[in-house]
C-alpha cells in the first residue's frame, strides 16, 4: 500500500481523536451530586435479571439510609412485585446456585416488606403499611420449615410485630394493635449451646477490643497533640482511652445539657415499652439500625454449600435527649438470630450436594475429567449486604421542638464503645401527632475528620477505613 | 511438497462428537429463550407464573356471581318502582394489594348489564359536579331540559375483602374472601349479603431461596 497515503491517513485519524477532546468547557462541576442518581441509572431494567430484585432493594436501603424514601419506595415496591413471580430455575438446578433468580432469604424478604411498611406509615397509608407489614411477618413464617422447628422461629420478627402494632393503633384496632406489641417481645428461640458458645466468642473478643482499644486511642492521643510535631499536630483530639464506663454507671445528664428535661415520658423495660397505652402517648420514634448483617460464604467439597457467618455488632444503646439520659433503646430484632434460625431448604442442599459429589466422582473417569472440572456447582453467596446487623427501637414523649440525640453504645459485657457515639442535631418533635425517625449510628460517626486532618492520619499510621471490631 | 491432510483418531472424534452435540443443543436452547413474545390470553385463564391469591379470573367470577345474587332480591324483583342504589366502599382487611374501587366498579358494571332495568345507580363519584351543574341550571347558565330531582339512595352497597395466608417453608395456603352487602339506608338493616371464596396452594420452587 501507499506509504504516503499509510501516513496521511495516521494523522487525519489522530486529528479526528485530538479535535474530539477540545469540548469546550460545560462549566464548574457541581460541588454535591446525589449519590443515588449513579446507582439508580445502572439498575437492571430487565424484571427477568437475575440481580434486578437484589439491585432494587440494595438501592432502596441506600435510599432509605439517606432519609429518601421517596425514591426508595417505587425500588423497593419493583423488587416486592417480584417475590410473587415464579422464574425459572433450571440453570440453578444445572449449575451454579448463583444463576437462580435472587428473591432473598427469608429475613431479607421480611425487611424488604417492612421497609414498605415502614414508609407507608410514615406517608399515613396504614391499611397499606398493614398489608407490608402483615407480608413482612409471612415471609418471617417461611423460615420454618421443619416439623420439629420450634413455631416461634416464625414468629420472632420484632420489628415488623412493632410496626403492625403501631398501624394498627392507628387504624383504630386496639384488640391486634395489643397482640402485635406482645409478640415483638418475642425472643427467638436458640439452641442453648450455640447461644452460649456465641456469648462466650462474644466477651473474648470484646475484652480483647477493650485492650486493644486502650493501647490504640492512648498511641493516637500521644501522636496526634504532641505540639512539637507540627506536621501531625491536630487540636481538640479528646484522649478515648480516657472515656468509657459501664452501662449501669452511665450519667443521667451530659456536659452542655439543657436546663430543663424534654423527655416527658420515657421506658426503662420492655414490658413498659412495648404496651399500647404507652405507644401511643409517646410522640418520637426512633428505628435505630446498628451493625453489619450476616454475610454468606461457600462451603462444602466443591463449595457447593451457601454458609451463613456472624459479624460481631455492638450490643446495647442508650439515648440522650438534649443531654438528658432518655433510657434505653430495645433489640427488636438480631439478623443473626434471624439467620440461625432459619431452617435450610433440605431439597435445595441434597441437590447442590449431589451435583458436587457427581462432579467429584466425574472428575476421576476418563475424557470427561477435564470436563468436570470446568463445572460450576457452586453455592450462592450473594446477599443483601446493605442491612443492619441489629435494629433497635425508642419512642418517648418529648417537648416539642428541635432536639440533640445522642446515641451511646456498648458491647456484651456493657462496657462502652465511644468510637460509636453518634449524635444527631434537629431532631424535630411535632406539635401534634409523632415523629418518626430511622437513624444509622457508623463506627466514628461524631470523628468524621476533615481531609487535611484525614492526610495527618494517614502520615500518622492510621489506616484509613480500616474494618472496626465491632 | 503438499502436507497430509491431518485427522483425529477414532477415540477424539467419540469424544468430541457428543461435546458438539451438547454444544449445539445449548445454544439453541439458548436462542430459543431470548426472543420476548406478546399474545392475547383468554380472560379467564389462570396466571399460573404469576403467584397471588386473585387472578383476573377470580376478579370476574366474584363479581358476576354477586350481581347475579343480588338481581335475585325479592326487595329488588318486587319492587313497585326500581329502588336507587348507592356504592359506597370496600374496604380491603386481606393482606395484599387490591384495588378496591376496580372490585366496585366491575360489581357496578355486572349489575348494570344484567339488572333489566329493576335497579337505579346512582353515580356520587361525581355529585360534586352534578351539583354544580344544576347550580349554574338553576342561574340560568346553562339551558335546562327538564327539572328532576337528585335522588337519594333507598340502598348503600359496600364490601370487604379478608384473607388468611399460611407459610411452612415453602409451601403457603392463601384463602380469600370478598363479602359484599347492601344495606337499607333507612332502617340500617342489611338486607343481603353474599360472599366469594377461594383458597390456593403455592409450593414455591426448590431454588426459590
């Protein structure tokens, strides 16, 4: 061919590609985006995908968590919608586990429904919050699969219980509004040996934080106010290893608290706090969700099995209105317990363990060996990541106004987590009727560091978002 | 110097020969499955995909079968001049979404087409400009053909929907009940009521979790 005409044509091309990237300027970018508009335009569109419901539900819990329950509903209400649809199952069956239509286990389908009813509340639509929230505690129901399950492992979704009892008070249904607040109180029935070898794993490592925890905070303290070094020098770092203390020990007023009390009418126990009379006299309701959810793995001889692992979450919370101590926060529901529960479906694990020992023992013959090994059985380790590990509830009567919340947290043996105090300011209290708050507490929530002080960290020795024990 | 054609032995080509086979097979499973396709349904045919306690069939059957009960009324077959009947609401009590004014209306409609006549509607969806109507008739607004008056309703009818859903594992009963009544609006007597039940099993499939 014509080098020349090799030549020209090389350039002509570079020409095109360098004239395509003089744009002119669209002007300064925008200081905010809206985190959900990215992850909202990549949603699957096809309700055929096998992901499209576990999409929508990651995308409404990032909604919700971000206070837009506008646009989680319509996500959340697209992936209700397919619950109910039978897809087809026969690659699953074939191959990998990972190649069925994710609805979620039983617990995530539950909060998916009480997710909706959470937000039709909210919105005033009780009849329809009840139709969630009664969808909630069937989906509940499904965890039980086996005769010799105890009935209660289906009847242990605390927080849909509260919710339905909440709708139905306000339906006017005194009679199911009563029941529904009792069996929130439900404790979800454990084996006592797993129970106990969980406390036990529970108090070690929690001892082995608090260690570790002193050694850490009294390093950071030291490294980060010594003026000499300017370089790392950040002001107003308070010494952590220097705060702590016990639940049962903890102060009824904070430093900087308000002269007058706004809490008016706070529960200490249970038994007070999930009763009609007192739900209805109270005016703000916190959902308080804490922690990380159970996350799954493969397991068995070819990874064929979906197992279930415990994240260690935090275990009690104590809220402060305005610097006065409001009482405790109640465990409504333990998604571990959820999972520990649940009973595994023996036709799906018979089928996965068959398909791995049959590749097993292909893989041994002849010609189809090399076959067997490019066989996915696999088990299906996708779950909805973006849950809580735990979800508390607090309601009071309060003043109303604009008011400071402050969440205090503390491990098993009730010794407190300062890293996870996280405060919340406007909280508002309507004049009539309640308000009605979801709150995510993060590990660090009230140390959120500037970047330049994050830079010093890092110089310092800190690793930047590092996984918390907790 | 011209090279030999080369071949597999006989062992390659058994072995290869059902791979390309299986292969073949697969992907024209494959491309059977990806074309989508729109056909028209028979209105009462079963939405067997479609999990759910009311299909488009029980829908229809519900609300055929209480228009029919309800022509059948002594107080409506009897009656000197066609008495005047007001929908009200149903209320859903059941667990799943319904829209519980297209229940109404589908009720309406069934009583409309086969009442002959013996029943008198009365449309207060839209009383407000009914009212305003004769407002501006009577101001001489609007021409008016003739001076009737609005009726009132001798009869309200209303209904409820419950139902009750029963979960082990994969198996669910659900069983629903559509209830629908027509009450005197003098007395407060109810003077008919009927009801459609249905009850349905699902057994969710063995990957369905």
């Amino acid at each position: 061919m014509n080098r020349r005409l090799i030549l020209a044509s090389v350039v002509g091309v570079a020409a095109l590609i360098a004239a395509a990237g003089c744009e002119p300027k669209r002007g300064r970018r925008p200081a905010w985006t809206n985190p959900l508009d990215p992850m909202e335009a990549n949603l699957l569109q096809d309700p055929n995908d096998i992901d499209y419901a576990l999409q929508r539900m990651e995308f409404g819990r990032q909604a919700i968590r971000l206070g837009s329950y506008t646009r989680a509903k319509p996500r959340l209400t697209e992936a209700f919608e397919q619950l109910e649809v039978e897809h087809d199952a026969t690659a699953a069956a074939l191959s990998s586990e990972r190649f069925k239509y994710y609805k979620g286990e039983t617990y995530e389908r539950a909060m998916l429904c009480t997710y909706l009813g959470i937000i039709e509340y909210q919105a005033g639509n009780y009849n329809d919050a009840r139709i969630f929230l009664s969808r909630a505690l069937s989906h509940d129901r499904g965890a039980v699969v086996h005769k010799n399950t105890p009935p209660e492992v289906g009847e242990d979704f605390g927080l849909a219980f509260y919710w339905i009892g909440k709708t139905y008070a306000k339906l006017g249904d005194a009679d199911n509004a009563g029941v529904a607040f009792r069996k929130a109180t439900t404790e979800t029935p454990r084996k006592e040996k797993d129970a106990a070898r969980e406390l036990k794993e529970d108090r070690k490592e929690a001892a082995e934080y608090q260690k570790k925890r002193a050694e850490g905070e009294q390093w950071a303290y030291q490294t980060f106010t010594d003026p000499e070094k300017e370089d790392l020098f950040i002001e107003g770092v308070v010494n952590l290893a220097e705060v702590g203390g016990n639940i049962d020990e903890a102060s009824k007023t904070l430093p900087g608290a308000s002269p007058e009390c706004p809490v008016l009418r706070a529960a200490e126990k249970p038994g007070e706090f999930f009763a009609s009379a007192y739900q209805a006299d109270c005016n703000l309701i916190l959902t308080i969700e804490l922690g990380r959810c159970p996350f799954k793995y493969l397991g068995g001889i070819g990874g064929e099995r979906t197992e279930f692992g415990r994240p260690r979450n935090p275990h009690a919370i104590r809220v402060y209105v305005d610097g006065h101590a409001a009482g405790p926060a109640f465990e409504a529901l333990d998604l571990w317990d959820q999972t520990a529960t649940q009973d595994r479906i023996d036709e799906k694990d018979a089928a996965q363990t068959g398909k791995a020992i049959f590749k097993e023992i292909l893989s041994h013959a002849p010609y189809a060996g090399s076959l067997a090994g490019h066989w996915d059985v696999s088990g299906d380790a996708r779950h909805w990541m973006s849950l809580p590990g735990k979800v508390y509830l607090f309601a009071a009567k309060a003043t109303p106004g604009p008011h400071t919340v402050r969440l205090e947290v503390f491990d098993v043996d009730g010794n407190r987590l300062p890293r996870w105090t996280n405060t919340y300011y406007g909280v508002g209290v309507p004049e009539r009727g309640e308000a009605c708050i979801l709150l995510n507490p993060r590990f660090d929530g009230d140390n959120r560091l500037p970047p330049e002080q994050v830079q010093k960290a890092i110089k310092g020795g800190v690793s930047p978002g590092a996984a918390y024990a907790f | 110097m011209q090279r030999s054609a080369r071949r597999l032995p006989p062992s390659g080509r058994i072995v290869l020969a059902p791979i390309g086979f299986v292969l073949a097979t697969a992907c024209l499973l494959a491309a059977c499955g990806c074309a989508g396709q729109t056909a028209r349904m028979d209105l009462d045919s079963e939405d067997d995909a479609l999990l759910g306690a009311m299909s488009s069939k029980d829908f229809r059957s519900a609300c055929f079968q209480m228009a029919q009960s309800l022509i059948r009324l002594p107080q409506i077959q009897r009656a000197s001049s066609p008495p005047t009947v007001a929908f009200t609401e149903v209320i859903n009590n059941s667990d799943e979404l319904l829209d519980t004014d297209a229940l109404l209306y589908k009720i309406r409609t069934e009583l409309i087409k086969n009442c002959g006549g013996k029943i008198t509607f009365l449309d207060r969806d839209i009383i407000d400009q009914i009212r305003a109507e004769r407002r501006d008739k009577d101001l001489g607004k609007v021409t008016a053909s003739s001076d009737r008056p609005v009726y009132g309703a001798d009869f309200f009818l209303s209904g409820r929907v419950e139902s009750i859903r029963r979960t082990r594992g994969r198996r669910q009963t659900q069983y629903m009940r559509l209830s629908v009544r027509l009450t005197d609006t003098a007395s407060s007597a109810i003077i008919w009521e009927d009801d459609y039940e249905l009850k349905k099993l699902v057994v969710r499939g063995t990957y369905d979790r």
